[in-house]
C-alpha cells in the first residue's frame, strides 16, 4: 500500500534538518475565544498558545508558544493560528494535531489557505544561498493545482513563473546567467512562493509557501504532509547549486513561449487578429488609421492588462490620450495578478486591483486598494482605503477609507462615513471591545508611526 509519508524515505537527509513554521487560516463553528484557546491548549499540550488583544501582535512564536489571532477580512469568525518554527519531526507532529482540532472544531472555505514556512538548521543551509530562478523553473505548479485546483489563478497564490523575465529580450536562445540577473523579486507577498525573508539574518529567513488552501484543506492531511516534504527538498535541493542542462531546458521553453506572444500583438494587426473580439480605441474613435498610429505608444499598458487578466474578450478598450488612461467597458475580468490605474465601466470583476475606478460596475471575492468606487455592487471583498460613493457593499471588509453608500453585513474595521452612508444591522463594526477576539486595531498612521 502507498503511502504519502514513504515518498520520500530515501531524503530524509534533507528533511531532518528543516525548520517548519505554520500559518493556518480557518473559521470556528461554535467555539467561542475563550472556549478556543482553552482547547487548543488542551490538545496541544505542552504547547500554550496566546490569544492577544491587538491584531498582528507583535509577539513572536517561539519553542512551545504558538499564537492565534482573528482575520477580520475572512469574517468575524476566520482565525489563523501561527506556530513557532519547529524542528521537521516535531513540525510534523503539531500540523497533524491541529488539522485534527480544525476537523473537529473549525471548517475551512475558499478563502482560506496554509503557508508553509521553511528554513534549515544554522549548520546547514543559508537561504542567502538559494538559487531563486532555479526553485522557480522546478517547482511543480501543475502538480499542486491538480490537488488543489481552485488555487489555481488565486490571486493571493499567483505563479512564481510569472517572476521570469522575457518581455527585454528579441531572440529566445539566451544565456541563463543573463535572465538570472535581470530576475526582479516581487515587493509584495502575494505569490505561490514568497521570497520576501530570504536575506535576513540567519535567524530571522525562511520561505513561505502560499499555494495550498481552500475548501476543506484540512481533510486531506496526506495531502498536506507531501507537500510540506516536497517544498522542502525543492528549497533544499536549490541552495548553493548551479543550473542543470534540465533547467537551460525549462528556461528556453518558457522564454520562447512568452516571447512569442509578446512579440506577436505588438503590430495593431496582429492584436486584431488574436483579439478579435475585443474593440480598441483611442478617445472613442476606433479607425484602422487612428488607432494604428498610437498603437506603439499604448501597446506596453495594453499588454500589461492582457498578461494580468484571464482571457479577457468581448469588450471595449479605450486609450484616454489627456489622462493617458485605459478604460475598459463591458468586460468580465478575471486578475491573475495586480491590476493598477485602470478605469473599469459596467464591468463583472474578481482579482487584486490597486488605484482602480470602478463606474457601474459588479466587484466580487477581490481586494480593491485605494480604489474609487461609484454606482456599483461589491460583494466579499476587501476594501482597503477606497473611495466608495452610491454603491452597495455585501459582506465586505472595509478598513480606513471614505463610504458614502449602503454596507449590508461584513466588517466596518475603520474609516469616514458620508452623509448618505448606511449600515445595517449585520455590519460588525470593530471597536476595541466588540469583537470576536476582543482586538484592538492600529490604524494605518499608527503603524507608519511605528
């Protein structure tokens, strides 16, 4: 009989040196705090976990003390317990109890997942040391999206092949040593691997691993136990090693690839032909001549869009050349990765979107930053610092920004209410004693401050 935990008996020389840390995001049933934090440390005697009265404490887990916290964007009952970074066997050990505890006491949805943090032991690999292009070309997304396939495109989980460069080069055969230096590390977290801790002190690295979440996680834990074995030895096997024939291999076919499609629609008709159904124009006019003649000069923000939205057809695409802003009208938009400055009109969007104005339009399961919005519909999502005028929020996290329009259930965290702002009765509106974990929040000024 196969079993998960004997896949890779044969590297355990490379497993027992790991320090595993674990953030695991889920939702309590019934239990309240209290009740919550006495069973934890019930059932993960001799560990004591903390609950804390300040959201993202600035305790540390460390040895045997591991902290839980509320995730008010998840939902008034969405927690995440954070472990101190263990030893491979103890780690083990504890994800399997608390994936018990989650079985019995908690559920889990979509919109939750568990990171896996990963480091090694002070005598034997430094992350300063690791190999990042080389991790990137052997990690086996297709692998992780089979088992976990609604992870795939998440826009909080978004492919580390995305960090590869090719949109500088003209030719594809080219030396690895010259894609490795131009290779940009992302400067924010929101990636399957988040290499955002690699260069700090010995103490202080590790590499966290985003990609395995959603509904009922925590029903599979061989799932869960071969994966934390497989990030391992690909982390391993990627620290202080040079690039194989089999990685030039992988390097040549994704740089010819996404050259070619670069390439490809950067003559006007060449987009007419892979995009048919979708309408340029510039200011409105959307002449073969008119729009040929600014083609050059918009194809970058163009294809910016194209690369960060899943197969968007069938809408208008409008270059405003006094503003030099896109709109986009009558799309459905899908973000597999940040969509930024964009305006979007009467259009059905999900994904990450930063310093967008959204017109009549439907937003759901998406984190809007320091977005306007008007005369639209926002459903689960995260609002952080936006502008929201005559619009609908349902169940929808809205921390320090200006509404002046109707929020029905979610969390009201912080932020200016209009003249004609409602809330009704479903809304939680946090306060430093009304909430589930009795949490106290630091607004953004506070933390600048710190």
């Amino acid at each position: 009989m196969k079993k998960y935990t004997d896949k890779f008996l044969n590297q355990n020389h490379k497993l027992k040196n790991a320090i595993i840390g674990f953030e695991l995001e889920f939702y309590m049933s019934d239990l309240s705090y209290y009740k919550t934090l006495e069973q934890l440390n019930i059932d993960l005697s001799p560990v004591k976990v903390w609950g804390f009265r300040k959201y993202h404490s600035d305790f540390i887990p460390t040895g045997l003390n591991f902290k839980i916290e509320n995730d008010s964007s998840g939902g008034m009952n969405c927690v995440e317990l954070i472990t101190s970074p263990l030893p491979y066997i103890e780690a083990k050990y504890y994800l399997i109890k608390i994936i018990k505890f989650i079985q019995t006491y908690g559920y889990t949805n979509d919109k939750v997942s568990i990171h896996f943090n990963i480091s090694f032991d002070k005598e034997n690999k430094d992350l300063n040391d690791l190999n990042i292009l080389k991790l990137i070309l052997n990690v086996d997304e297709e692998e992780i999206y089979r088992l976990y396939p609604n992870r795939k495109g998440n826009i909080y989980a978004k492919s580390v092949k995305r960090l590869v460069p090719y949109k500088e080069y003209d030719y594809f055969n080219i030396p690895i040593s010259v894609v490795k230096n131009n290779l940009r590390l992302p400067s924010d977290k929101y990636y399957g691997i988040n290499f955002l801790h690699i260069n700090e002190h010995k103490e202080n690295q590790r590499l966290e691993f985003r990609y395995v979440g959603g509904k009922d996680y925590e029903k599979n834990l061989g799932n869960l136990l071969y994966f934390m074995d497989k990030f391992i030895i690909n982390t391993y096997d990627c620290i202080g090693t040079n690039f194989s024939k089999e990685d030039i291999t992988k390097l040549e076919e994704y740089l010819e690839e996404n050259i070619s499609k670069y390439k490809n629609i950067s003559k006007f008709d060449n987009f007419i032909i892979d995009y048919n159904t979708i309408q340029l124009q510039i200011d409105q006019i959307n002449t073969y001549e008119y729009v040929s003649a600014y083609y050059t000069n918009i194809f970058n923000k163009l294809y910016n869009l194209l690369d960060s939205a899943f197969d968007l057809k069938e809408c208008i695409i409008n270059y405003v050349t006094q503003t030099q802003t896109l709109e986009v009208i009558d799309a459905k938009i899908i973000s597999t990765s940040i969509i930024k400055h964009i305006d979007l009109i009467n259009c059905d969007c999900e994904g990450i979107f930063e310093n967008c104005f959204f017109v009549g339009s439907d937003i759901k399961k998406s984190q809007l930053t320091k977005c306007k919005v008007h005369q639209s519909d926002v459903i689960e999502s995260k609002l952080l610092s936006c502008k929201v005028e005559s619009s609908e929020l349902n169940n929808c996290y809205f921390l320090e920004g200006y509404l002046n329009g109707d929020m029905y259930g979610g969390v009201f965290r912080s932020g200016d209410l209009g003249p004609y702002a409602t809330l009704d009765s479903n809304v939680n509106v946090v306060t430093d004693g009304d909430n589930f974990f009795n949490t106290r929040y630091d607004s953004e000024v506070d933390k600048k401050k710190k």
